[in-house]
C-alpha cells in the first residue's frame, strides 16, 4: 500500500521559498509511468492544481503561479519535492502531494493517493 | 486556460438521488474525476474516466458525461456522503490540470 507523507516548516515569511517534501512509503517515486503532483487547498477553499512531474524529469507547472515553482525529485530518498519562491500571505494554504492513478496495464488523469496535507502559513 | 463550473451547494434527502454537475469546455474533449473531500481530510477518488470507481468506493457513486457537461450521481444517498465534492479534468491545452470550485453537498 503506497503511502505518502508531505513534510516542510509550518511558517513561511513573505518574499521566502516555500519548501516541502512528499516522502513515498510502500512504493517508489522512480517506478511505473505515474505522474506525482502538488495540489493546495487555502482556508475555506477550493482545491489548486500546481503542478506535476514525471521521473522521467518531465514537468508542468500551473501558469497561474507565473514560475514561481519548481518540482524536482530525489530517487536515493524515494522523495518528490516541491519549491514556491517570492511567497506572500495567498500562498497560504494545507499543501497536498498526489499520485496519478494507474490500474490495468493503463494510466487515467485522477489522482487515487493523496498524502494527508500539511498546512503552510506566510507571515512575517 | 479553461475553467470548470460547479455549483456551490446542493442538498439532497437521506436515501434520495442527486446529481453534481460540473461545466467546462475542456470536458467534451476529457473525461473529469471526482474527488470527495470531509472536512480535515485529505480528497478521495470517486469516480474516474468514463465510469470508473476505485476499489471501496460505492456502487451508489457514477459518473456521465454529455457535452461540455460531467455528472457525479449518488443513488440512494447517505448520511456519510455529506461532503465537498470537486471535479477535475485536463485543460484545452492539454497539458494543464483543473478543477471545478466545489460543491458541498448537505444530505437532510
């Protein structure tokens, strides 16, 4: 059962890099053609697509985010990871990590495991 | 980019049927997957491609799709089912994720 888990500081101050970890537990990050995410939720509200990778090194991110994010992965630590610069108090929200869901012999656009979220406050 | 359109809130009777509707131009082209998310969890897949349910999910949830319109139908809903529910597709240009605002379902 593949299990993930993100991790990173709880507070951010404006204008820093945001940095969380999604640590990948009975599986691996480098194995199958997934595509691993980052999705946000902030308080009270929708949920926002950020981007994804593939191992393959094979990213997009969300253009709403103006580059401001970068996704990389670290196989020797069964890690993905991901990077906000320049945040301010809109980044503000519970950070989810997500893998695609495969099945089949076949790969779908849906993501079947989700981490349980951690939540990220910017504020000086 | 293209956006997906849910209503923001739906209520349906204990054991009635409801619909959730979500709206985008992006659906003609791809399938959406429905997600439901209780309040302090994390979201959970329902529904994906045509009519797919992951494994434990309720033969209650199903999907349809008509034009630029996908559904999420619960038969016979329970008191457990009351929670947020978004939709998620591939935007027009192929490359992007989306999802739909919400919609909070109340179960009376």
């Amino acid at each position: 059962q593949v299990q993930l888990q993100e991790s990173g500081p709880g507070l951010v101050k404006p204008s820093e890099t945001l940095s969380l970890t999604c640590t990948v537990s009975g599986g691996s990050v480098s194995s199958g053609s997934y595509y691993w995410s980052w999705i946000r939720q902030p308080p009270g509200k929708g949920l926002e697509w950020l981007g994804y990778m593939y191992y393959s090194g094979s990213t997009n991110y969300n253009p709403s985010l103006n580059s401001r994010v970068t996704m990389s992965e670290d196989t020797s630590k069964n890690q993905f990871s991901l990077k906000l610069s320049s945040v301010t108090a809109a980044d503000t929200a519970v950070y989810y990590c997500a893998r695609q869901y495969c099945g089949g012999g076949k790969c779908y656009d849906a993501f079947d495991i989700w981490g349980q979220g951690t939540m990220v406050t910017v504020s000086s | 980019s293209s956006e997906l359109t849910q209503d923001p809130a739906v209520s349906v009777a204990l054991g009635q049927t409801v619909r959730i509707t979500c709206q985008g131009d992006s659906l003609r082209r791809y399938y959406a997957s429905w997600y439901q998310q209780k309040p302090g969890q994390a979201p959970v897949l329902v529904i994906f491609h045509k009519n797919n349910r992951p494994s434990g999910i309720p033969d209650r949830f199903s999907g349809s799709r008509s034009g630029n319109t996908a559904s999420l139908t619960i038969t016979g809903a329970q008191a457990e089912d009351e929670a947020d529910y978004y939709c998620k597709s591939r935007d027009t240009n192929d490359n992007d994720l989306i999802f739909g605002g919400g919609t909070k379902l109340t179960v009376l």
